[in-house]
C-alpha cells in the first residue's frame, strides 16, 4: 500500500498534433505561460500558472493517437507500481524509463482501458496546497469507467487508494478514491451507450465557469458538456480543444467543503 503522501496526482502534459495551435488556445483561455527547455533541441514546454510550473506540453510523435491530455501520480518505486498493474490486470503502453535530470516514469493502462502515468520525481514533491479559482491550474481528476468495480479494484491495489461510495440520487454513485483522510481523485460509472471508452478527465479551476465556456468555443473549442451544476460542490463543464484533447472547467462553491 502506499503512503498517504504519496499517490498523488503531481503533473498533467498534454500530448498534442498541433503546438502552437494549443499554446494560442490554452494560452487565451487560461492565462497560462509556456517555457521552453534550456536545449533547444528539446521540444517540451512546461505549462506555468501564477508562478507555478504544473504541466507540459509536447509534439505526438506517434500516428494514430489523437491529441490527449495525461496525469501523472507520485509513487516511490515506479518499476514496482509497473509490476503491481501487470499483475491486477492492466498493461504497460510505455515501461518504467528515466526522464534525465527529472525522474522516472511509465504509461499504464487500466483493465479497463484508461491511461495514467505513475512518477517518482528526483527533487522532492512541494507541500500539497488547495487550488484557488484564480489560479487556473489543474485541481481534479476524475475516471470515466467503463466497469468502476474493476476500476476500483485495481486503483486500489496499484496506487493504494480507499474507495468511498458517494449516493448521486438519479446520476448514480460517485466513488471517492481517498489517500487517507485526503481525497485522491473521483470516478463515475460510464453509461452503457457511452461512445468514449474508459479515460482520465483533468479539471481546471477557473473564476467563472460560463466565461470561460464561451471563450472555449470562441477560441475553436467544443463543448461536451454545457455549464452545469452539481449540488451542494460547484459548477463545472466539460470541453476539448481545438486538436480534440478532452479537459473540464471547474469552480467550487465558496461555501462547500
């Protein structure tokens, strides 16, 4: 099992046929800055909010899969973690390997066929900190499952995350993956006649969710999902950029835990 310390979600990079396509668009949307490595052989982009490096950003250099975005999650051992997911049913897209002078990762894929990335970084992890609405960074994310018993079960045994079944009234049962005490993530059981398979949905915090949907599509985004509310917790949306990488908007109520 891993420490409450650990497993938790650490960085997000975007994987994009169209770089400066995307920099114009998240660049207008949400006030974000790129900064280039110091080798200008080196493509990579980091993503910066409010002074916080929180992403990246890079070229696919493979055919045939479509723009995404991609979440990482500390673990202490990452070849370990590799194994753990072989062994509960999962596959390796990318194994373990080094990222020189930062640390170590691989790509996993759930049983059930989403992606995620586990990262043991070489500096050590900055204190955790609540994402405000005007920093415009990453604050959720959230599985899309097409089978959250199997889901829950090998997130379970990889990352060592508690499940916390949360009643939805009509909309279902929203499961909490915990760290401890700390929340680590959620998770919503796909409808049977989802066209989208199983995938990992980032949420960015934002002042105003209506505004920052409008500028979506006037930026070239789509909307999948409009505005809406969620009792009692906020407000959210769900959008894809102008290449197609899908990400959701969100703001908390003032006054919600």
């Amino acid at each position: 099992m891993q420490a409450a310390s650990q497993a938790r979600f650490v960085w997000h990079d975007l994987m994009t046929a169209d770089v400066e396509g995307a920099r114009k668009f998240y660049g207008e949307l949400f006030g974000w800055k790129f900064v280039g490595a110091k080798d200008p052989k080196d493509p990579y982009l980091h993503l910066e909010s409010r002074g916080v490096m929180f992403g990246g950003m890079v070229t696919l250099s493979q055919a045939g899969i479509p723009p995404h975005w991609i979440a990482y999650v500390s673990v202490p051992d990452v070849d370990e973690c590799a194994l753990r997911a072989v062994r509960f049913g999962g596959t390796l897209a990318v194994p373990p390997c080094d990222i020189p002078g930062v640390g170590r990762f691989a790509v996993l894929v759930d049983p059930t066929g989403a992606h995620i990335s586990p990262f043991r970084s070489l500096e050590p992890l900055g204190p955790e900190r609540e994402v405000e609405p005007q920093d415009r960074r990453f604050c959720w994310d959230e599985l899309l499952s097409s089978d959250s018993a199997r889901s829950a079960a090998f997130y379970s045994e990889v990352f060592g995350w508690q499940v916390q079944e949360v009643p939805m009234g009509p909309q279902g049962t929203y499961h909490l993956f915990k760290r401890g005490a700390l929340d680590a993530a959620g998770m919503m059981q796909m409808p049977p006649d989802a066209a989208a398979p199983s995938h990992w949905l980032a949420y960015v915090a934002v002042p105003d969710v209506d505004e920052s949907a409008r500028a979506i599509r006037e930026l070239g985004g789509k909307l999948w999902v409009e505005p809406r509310d969620i009792p009692g917790i906020g407000r959210f949306a769900v959008a894809a950029d102008p290449q197609g990488a899908g990400f959701a908007i969100f703001r908390r109520l003032t006054n919600a835990a």
